[in-house]
C-alpha cells in the first residue's frame, strides 16, 4: 500500500520546492524596514542598489532575503505541508478501501466541506488578496470568471464549489464567494461554461452588397426549421460580421447589448 | 566699474544703481562690457510721480546723457534692453573661482543620472544613481491619465565643448521664466518679474548644469560627468485648450526632463566634474582642504544615492575605449528619448556628424522593440566660429546642413547595412531609401535645425541670442508635444512607477547584450503569467506577502492553503485516471 509520504515525494514535493524557487526568483521583496516602519519598494534583488520607500525616501543597504526562507526554514513549511497533506489523505482517501459510486460522492463532499471551512477560517485575508493570475481557490489554473467580491475562479473550481442550475443547461450557480465568505446579495452569480467536448460556436456573416439579403433568409429559415423559439444569438458563441454582414450583427442582437 | 553685473555705478550722478532703476546705451558702449556706462532712469524732479522713464521732466542722468543739440544723434541713443542682457550672462557665466566651482559640481552631482567609469583593470562599470524617481512625481502611480504625467526625455548629445550644458541650462532657466506667467495657456511674463527670477536664480548659484570652468587651468578639460537628468518647470507643456480646461493642474502638464549627457570624443581626458570630485581643496590660504573623496582614485566613483552598480558586458561597449562609453551613453539616450538634441559648431563637419547620428538613429530603431522609435531630431549649431544673422531663418539652415549631400550611406557601411536590410523588405519601391531625404523620414519623425550665435558676435544685440534661446525652446516643445501625441496613439503607454522599472531594465540589458531591447517585455516581464502549479504557488506567495510583510501571521494561512491545494490536486489527479490512489505504483 502507498504512503500518504510516497505519494507526497512524488510529486507534489517537487511542486512545493519549484513553486518557491520560482517566488524567490521572481517576485521577492527586500524585507528591510525603514525607521518609521515603511517597507522598501526596491524589487529584484539584481538591481538592488540601495532601498527606496514609496514616500521617497532612501537608505544605503543590499538586498535583504525574508528570515523565513533560509534553508532551514524551507524545510520545515515543507515538511509540514507534508504532515498536514498525510493527515487530509488518511482522513479522506484511506475511509473506505473500495470507494466507488456513493462513497466516491461522499468523498467529493468531505473534500469540498473541507475546502470551505480551510478557505473561510481567513476570510478577513481573503477580502484583500485577489488575483486575476491564479485561482485562489484551488492554485492550479487561470481563473476566467470574476464574481461581484472581485475573487475570480477557474471552471473546475465553478463547478466543484457551485450548484448546477436548474434554469440553463451546462450553468452554475455561485452562491457567495468561498474565500471572503461575501454572499451574493441580490441573486445568485450564474456562470455559463461551455459544455465538455464542445466547441466555439462561430457564425460568420459575409458581405456581398445585395447578397446579404441571402444570410439573413438562411437564418430565418433555420430558425423557423428549429422552431423552438430560441434566438439564434443564443445558438452561438461570437457572431462575426464583414462588410453587409456587418450591419446585421445588431439585428440579432438584444436592444439592451446594444446600449 | 561695476562690480557685479546686476548693478553698478551711474555714470553721471555716480550713485550705485541696478537694472531695475537704472540702464546702458546702446550707443554709448552697451556692448556687455563690464566698463560700460549705465545711467539711472529715475526722475529726480521734485515731486515726480511717474518715477521711471518720466517722459514730461526729462530730469534722469539718461537724459542728461543724450546731446540735446541735434535730435538726430540723441535718436542713436536707446536703452538696451536689461532682461535679454541678463539672461545671456546667467546662461553664459563661467565661474572661474575653484573652490565656487568645485561647490558647484558638488551640488551638481546631485543630479547624475547614469556614469560608465573603466575601474584599474579597465573593466567598465555602470553606475546608476536615484535621480529619475527624484524628479518624477511618486504620487502619480495610478493607470488612468497615463498620458498627462509621463515625461518626456530630451536628450541634448554631442562632441565635448560644444555647449551641451549651456543649452540645458538656457532651457530650463527659460521653463523657469515660463512658470512665472499667470496665465496658464500664454508664455509671457513681465520683465521685471523676470529680472528678479534671474537674479534669484543667480544668488542660488546653480540651476541647472554646471557650464565651462572660467579658470584658465581647466581650459582644456571637459566639463562634465556622465548623464544628468533635470526636470523642467516650464508651465508650456499643455495639450491643447480642450484639456487645459478639463484637467486641472499639473495633470495637464507634460513634465519634460531634460538629459545633459558626457561630451563625445574627449577621449580619457578627466572632466572637471572628475577632477573636482579627486582633487584635493585648496583654501585661501593655499593649504590642502581634506573632504570626502579627496584621496580616491579615479577609478572609485561617488556612493551618495547609488542606486546600483552593474558591470557592463556587452563587447562593443568595452574594446574601443571612451568611444565605446559614447556608443553606450547614445544607444540607450536614442531608445529612451522623445527629442534628441544633437549639439554642434563644426560647419565643416556637418556630415560627418549627420553620418554619426544617423547610425546611432539606425542602432536605436533595431534595437528597441514595441516603442516608438522616431524621434524628433534638432541639430543645434550653437556659438560656431562664423555668424550670419541669415542663418537664423530655420528653413535657411535646414537647407544648408541637410540638403546638398551625396547618399549618406555610401561612406557609412552601418548605414549602407541598414539601407540594404530596410530596402529589402520594402516591397514598394516609392517608400524605399533611395534619397537622403527618404532616409531622414526612416529615421526620424522630423529634423529641425536652429541656430545659436556665440555671445560675442551678437554683443549689444543679446535680445537676438534671447530670441534665439526662446526658439530652440519652441522647436523643443513642439517636438515633445508630436512625441506624446505619438505615443498616445501607441500601445504602449506607462506610468512613471513602470518607467522607473523598464529604465532599470533598459540599464540591464543594454549593458549585458547587444540584442534589441523589447520595452514590453521589460515592462510586462516581471508580471506573473503562471502556466503550471508551482507558478501559481509562487504567484500565491508573492499575493500573501505583498498583503502581509508579517509571515509569522500568514504562516498558518500559506501552509493550510497549500496543503488544501495539493489535496484538490491529488483529488483531480485520481478522478481524471480514475483509479483509486493507492492502485497507481510508484514509478519505477
């Protein structure tokens, strides 16, 4: 049987070491502190002359690394990170020996509440860390959807923490933001992902003069052929237009997109 | 005798007197000569209201000046006009006292910029000192109205002693004049508000650069050091009315600093800011003086706001000695300006400086990539041996330096690789380099030429030196104002936290590489674009200590959060393989 610690070496040790390598590499900051308690601005250790406030003001000095990550240090986030991770897979992955179906579900949701009650013990952290670069959520993908708080999720994580909708097909809804605990106020945030093996739906409408007469009657005749009463602007995904395709664009369109 | 050249003794009642109340002849000397005579202007007449220039009494030593016998020679006399007179001398003073001059580069110092020094082993070093975020302003780090506080570089470059720093000081002692006006679209401002801003600026004893030694020791040295950067305080920078009356404030101001750069070909001559900087005071007693720096070598350079020190690798800039620190100082003053001021007073040589500087023109427009790249080009020819009032006219010069010469390519084989690569992949034939013209179009935005005369071929006449001062600063205006309207249109568009970034990495790359130097990527470098999970991670650490300098106090959110992460991870990892994690075998 694998080790919680097996598991732990390898791969995701190797994710902790590269991810702060990359941290120390890229983005540190001096930590040195002025007398009155100003931080210095001066990045990049490189070009690290001396430090500079955001105040203006100036003091001679090198680089100074955070005491955090000496060697020491580093090793012990590591090696706790791998007690808490031991601790979790124990909890959620060794429950059962022969999970499937129910139990799977009932992981899923262990995992899930779990997620919740880690994020939202900072929630007061949260509301003022954001990132338009990493799903916070999860640190695993570019996040694409923004709720009203200003914390943005990746798709997976819009469909692990949402509710599926019960109005659109392939929508969820976010029903308060899991970091900052800030709940949607007027209605649920719905999102709309694009279904699994789908792909972007184009309709592209030629120019021609005269001829665009052609497109717009092909259009009405597909949607009289569908019949569902459903505007063909919600068929596709982006609609473009080239010369007299152009000016039917706004056709299709609703009046408020408009405006 | 006067014994300062703001006041003097009248010639007539013998009284002190100082250009407010009194004035020289254009006749009777006035040739900005310290002998000449000066008369008060004040009306002695008993109860006179009018005070100056009384036109009723005639009763000033001016007027008993004047031979009243014949009104046709009383008509030669006139007064000479004191503010152009006063700014010629400030602009043209040379302090020729060492212990003054060498306050003077002390304070000067203040103001470098940038300095390539060779240490013992004839290694070249950058230095890089805090001046650019010293004069820019900090609080204007926001994105929005990028446009209304991005400042604009003009770079005044040229051969050693030709006036550089003279010309720097000029203009910005003219912006200095400009921000007396009231007025916040106009450029005027009243003569003796004017005097008593030159006279402030006089009694500061610098503004500006420091110009030629006066000391007859230094006469063949170069004078200064490195790079400067000064700002501007001209209040003409605006857009236009529109904005002048949306936008309140400085925001409708372009700041603009102004680059006095090394002189080229002085060779390894030590600069007379160097020399200050090693060489022991004297006192007025003839003892040695022991400051700061004194017994340094010239191969130490100044610590007092170093900002970083980076050895410069790039091979073209090491092997051909001060023409390579020349070749640096251009190149990276070609990629950052707006407006390049190219300083000359050799008739003669006209083309080959043309050659010169379109070569740096041509470097600059391979080696900077996602910025405009065409600069207005001013080619000054300031205080030249031979003066002719003709040459006054713009478009007479212009004709002059720019027109008349053979291909420009044909003796340059820099310029004649560049022709030949630009040709190449011009398909059409009309937009290729086949005139000189076609190739200052390539190169620069524009070229305007202007003429400054030497104070002594205009003496008695220093308004035509002031008008000529207050021209090459309209040229150098207008130019900055195309420069912005050109970069508005661009993609590229930063704010001065950013600048001060991509400045940083322009002095990085341009001393390690010899490659184009991209200022997007040097201004987007840094922002994280993570694509796997330690690059989020580290992107969530840079988020949680840019929130908290405390770590002790995230410590316990960083570690749970990454550990929650790896866990969703694993979770993802076992349902996309679909097997249960103890099923997957370690590899082997």
């Amino acid at each position: 049987m694998t080790s919680p610690d097996d598991i732990f070496d390898r791969d995701l040790h190797r994710i902790c070491d590269e991810g702060i390598n990359a941290y120390l590499s890229k983005f540190e900051s001096c930590s040195y502190k002025f007398p009155e308690g100003a931080p210095c601005v001066s990045r990049l250790e490189a070009l690290h002359g001396h430090h500079t406030s955001s105040g203006g003001q100036t003091a001679q000095g090198p680089f100074l690394r955070e005491e955090a990550w000496t060697d020491e240090r580093r090793r012990l986030w590591i090696s706790e990170i791998r007690l808490r991770f031991s601790g979790y897979y124990d909890q959620f992955f060794r429950g059962g020996d022969n999970a499937h179906g129910s139990e799977v579900e009932s992981r899923e949701h262990r995992i899930l509440e779990e997620r919740k009650t880690v994020h939202t013990k900072y929630h007061k952290d949260w509301a003022s860390i954001r990132s338009n670069k990493t799903c916070l959520s999860c640190l695993q993908a570019v996040p694409d959807h923004v709720l009203g708080c200003g914390h943005s999720y990746c798709p997976r994580c819009i469909q692990e923490l949402g509710k599926s909708s019960s109005h659109f097909e392939c929508a969820w809804d976010m029903l308060g933001c899991v970091l900052c605990k800030s709940p949607e106020q007027e209605r649920p945030h719905l999102v709309k992902l694009r279904a699994r093996c789908a792909g972007v739906r184009v309709l592209a409408l030629d120019g021609g003069g005269i001829r665009g007469i052609v497109e717009l009657i092909l259009l009405r005749s597909i949607d009289d052929a569908i019949g569902l009463k459903i505007p063909v602007r919600d068929m596709v995904d982006l609609i473009v237009g080239t010369s007299t395709g152009e000016p039917i664009i706004p056709k299709l369109l609703p009046h408020q997109l408009l405006h | 005798m006067k014994d300062h050249f703001w006041d003097g003794v009248c010639e007539v009642c013998e009284k002190r007197v100082s250009f407010y109340n009194a004035r020289q002849c254009t006749f009777c000397g006035g040739k900005d000569s310290s002998d000449d005579p000066i008369y008060c202007i004040t009306c002695t007449e008993y109860g006179c209201t009018t005070r100056k220039n009384c036109q009723e009494h005639r009763a000033s030593c001016w007027d008993r000046h004047i031979p009243s016998q014949s009104a046709k020679v009383a008509a030669k006399h006139r007064m000479a006009d004191p503010l152009p007179e006063l700014f010629v001398k400030v602009i043209t003073h040379s302090e020729a006292d060492t212990q003054k001059l060498r306050q003077l580069h002390e304070q000067d110092e203040n103001a470098r910029w940038l300095k390539i020094r060779r240490d013992n082993d004839g290694r070249l070093d950058l230095f890089i000192y805090d001046r650019f975020m010293q004069e820019c302003d900090r609080s204007q780090s926001g994105n929005r109205k990028t446009t209304y506080h991005y400042p604009s570089f003009v770079s005044f470059i040229g051969d050693t002693s030709v006036g550089k720093s003279t010309l720097v000081r000029a203009m910005l002692v003219l912006g200095r004049l400009y921000s007396l006006s009231s007025s916040s679209t106009d450029q005027s401002f009243s003569d003796e508000a004017a005097i008593d801003e030159l006279r402030m600026i006089k009694e500061e004893g610098i503004y500006g650069p420091v110009t030629r030694s006066g000391n007859i020791d230094h006469l063949t040295d170069p004078t200064t050091s490195g790079v400067h950067l000064y700002r501007d305080v001209g209040k003409a920078m605006f857009k236009d009315s529109h904005r002048a009356s949306t936008h309140s404030g400085r925001l409708t101001q372009y700041p603009m600093l102004l680059v006095d750069c090394e002189g080229f070909r002085a060779g390894e001559a030590m600069t007379n800011a160097e020399r200050m900087e090693s060489e022991p005071g004297v006192d007025s007693r003839g003892r040695l003086l022991s400051t700061v720096g004194n017994n340094r070598g010239r191969s130490a350079s100044r610590q007092k706001n170093l900002l970083s020190q980076i050895p410069v690798l790039a091979p073209c800039y090491g092997y051909s000695g001060k023409d390579g620190v020349d070749l640096f100082y251009a190149r990276f003053l070609y990629a950052i300006s707006d407006v390049v001021v190219f300083v000359t007073k050799e008739d003669q040589r006209i083309q080959s400086e043309l050659i010169r500087v379109l070569e740096w023109a041509s470097a600059a427009v391979l080696k900077s990539v996602n910025h405009p790249s065409r600069k207005t080009l001013i080619i000054v020819r300031n205080m030249p041996s031979f003066h002719d009032p003709a040459l006054y006219k713009r478009d007479g010069l212009e004709e002059i330096y720019l027109r008349g010469h053979p291909n420009l390519w044909d003796d340059s084989p820099i310029l004649r690789e560049f022709v030949e690569g630009y040709n190449r992949k011009e398909e059409r034939f009309e937009l290729r380099i086949t005139s000189n013209r076609r190739l200052y179009e390539v190169l620069f935005k524009k070229i305007r030429c202007c003429y400054i005369p030497r104070a002594k071929e205009v003496m008695g006449q220093s308004h035509e030196l002031f008008e000529q001062y207050k021209e090459l600063r309209s040229v150098v205006e207008l130019s900055v104002r195309d420069g912005n309207e050109l970069r508005e249109l661009s993609f590229m568009k930063y704010n001065v936290p950013t600048l001060s970034h991509i400045l940083n990495r322009a002095f990085q790359h341009f001393s390690s590489s010899e490659e184009p130097f991209d200022f997007y990527l040097a201004a987007r470098g840094d922002n994280p674009n993570p694509r796997s999970m330690p690059d989020h991670l580290a992107n969530f650490l840079r988020h949680t200590s840019e929130y908290s300098s405390n770590n002790d106090s995230m410590y316990e959110m960083v570690i749970d959060v990454i550990t929650i992460s790896l866990v969703i991870y694993t979770q993802r990892l076992f349902e996309s393989g679909k097997s249960h994690p103890d099923s997957i075998q370690p590899p082997i």
